[in-house]
C-alpha cells in the first residue's frame, strides 16, 4: 500500500521554549519511504535523536516565538494482515527482557484495574481470539468523542465513561491486554479513513513471539498503518511534547491511498 501523508502545524509561544517533535513516518522493513520533505521555520535549532524502543526519530526545536512546520511524504507500506484469532499468547516464562517492561503499569494503563472485569466480560477466551473479542468490544461499546478527555485521562477513566478518542481506545486495550498476560504497547500512526483526520493511535500486542497491529476504532487496517513510534502509552510518544506554553494556530492531518 502505497500512502501519502501530509502534516502541517503552526504553533506560537509567549516565550522561548524547547519541544520535541514526533511526527515522522519510521523507517524499518515494513514501511519504506518513496520521498520526504521536511521544511520548519529557518531561524529553529535542531537535533535528531532516536525514539522509543529504537523506532523512529524525534526532534529536539529550540522555538523563540513562533513555529511552523510541514512533513510530507510517500510511504510503501509492506505489511501483511493477521488473522489474530488465529495467534496464541506467549508464555510468560518465554517473554524477552525489552519486552517485558509492556505488562506493566505505566502512566496512562493500570492493569490492575482490569483484573476483574476482563474476564468477567470476556469470560475464558485467551491469545488472539481474546484481544480480536476485547478490540471489537471496545469499538461497538465506546462513543468516540473528543470533549471526554484530556492529557491526565486514564485507560481506567475511559473503561468507565465508555467513550474517548483514539488514544483513549487504544489505552483501555493496552490495559486489559496486560490484565491477562499479554503485552501490549501504545502505536502514534498515520492512516487513511481516520476520521476526523488526524494523527491516529492504535496498538500493538505481542503474540507468538511477535508484535501485531490492532486498531480498537475500527478505522485502520494493519496493512494500511503507517507507524511513527510505539512506547508504554501515549506519554512516551507523544506528536509534539513542549517545555514551555505553546498556543495552536493550525494543525492539519492528510492521509490517503495513492493508487
């Protein structure tokens, strides 16, 4: 699948402040870039580091009063689409260091508040077909709404509002994945038929000794996102994190399939 994507924001500030931008496609042996520009404000410092867990880069911009950037690239996303009922949980015991840090809490998804209710909902189901069950239940259960949460929401407070943006469905997920064993971590994506369009945000589950896409809002196919970074949950791969007072002027979203 073939992407273009487009991303362009203007932000201003009352004073100088520094702020670490996310907002790039990641390059790994999934997702190829055809072409990509990056153009920001002339007069901004830079400097590229690496993101979470080794995938994609951030960017450290020292702004003095005002910031605008536009990202645009093409992206040949090679993934190829699982059948999650089909995959079986990893055993514990057979779990990889670096991976292990995904069953624990984390800012934003408390397992442990998901102990009861995940099996009480989901009954004795496990692996694959429970994460394919728990992502259609939070899809059909939930009302996607964007007034309901803010920075400080919880994957515990979304579970009990039964509503939420993106980052919201994909925390509550990640929560109950962990509840029963299985890791799972947060996913900044682009995609098409996001709606509103925006930057996305899904999840990723480690079954059968691999990572997996799944997206809890219905609205992106495996084999159709394009990741940016993963990270515990969304605090570690946040599209732009500022150290200092920013105010938004513009923040535009454009993801489509080129034929």
């Amino acid at each position: 699948m073939l992407l273009s994507i487009q991303a362009h924001l203007i932000y201003t500030c009352a004073q100088p402040c520094d702020l670490l931008l996310q907002i790039e496609v990641a390059q790994d042996p999934e997702q190829r870039l055809e072409e990509m520009q990056f153009r920001i404000s002339s007069d901004i410092e830079t400097n590229i580091v690496r993101g979470e867990e080794q995938v994609g880069i951030r960017r450290w911009l020292r702004v003095a009063d005002a910031f605008e950037c536009l990202y645009q690239t093409k992206v040949v996303v090679d993934r190829q689409s699982v059948e999650l009922s089909d995959l079986q949980t990893t055993p514990l015991n057979q779990i990889p260091s670096e991976v292990t840090k995904f069953l624990m809490p984390s800012r934003y998804c408390h397992p442990e508040d998901f102990l009861n209710s995940v099996p009480a909902l989901f009954g004795p189901r496990s692996g694959g077909q429970l994460i394919a069950v728990m992502s259609k239940w939070i899809r059909n259960e939930f009302t996607y709404d964007n007034l309901v949460s803010n920075g400080m929401t919880t994957a515990t407070d979304s579970f009990g509002a039964r509503a939420g943006v993106c980052r919201d469905y994909a925390h509550v997920l990640i929560a109950m994945a962990r509840a029963v064993g299985i890791p799972a971590r947060f996913v900044s994506a682009y995609a098409p038929d996001v709606t509103p369009q925006d930057f996305h945000a899904v999840a990723e589950v480690y079954l059968e000794g691999q990572w997996h896409l799944v997206d809890p809002t219905g609205m992106a196919k495996a084999s159709e996102i394009a990741r940016i970074g993963v990270g515990r949950d969304a605090a570690d791969v946040s599209f732009m994190t500022s150290y200092g007072s920013m105010s938004l002027k513009k923040q535009a979203v454009n993801v489509s399939r080129i034929i």
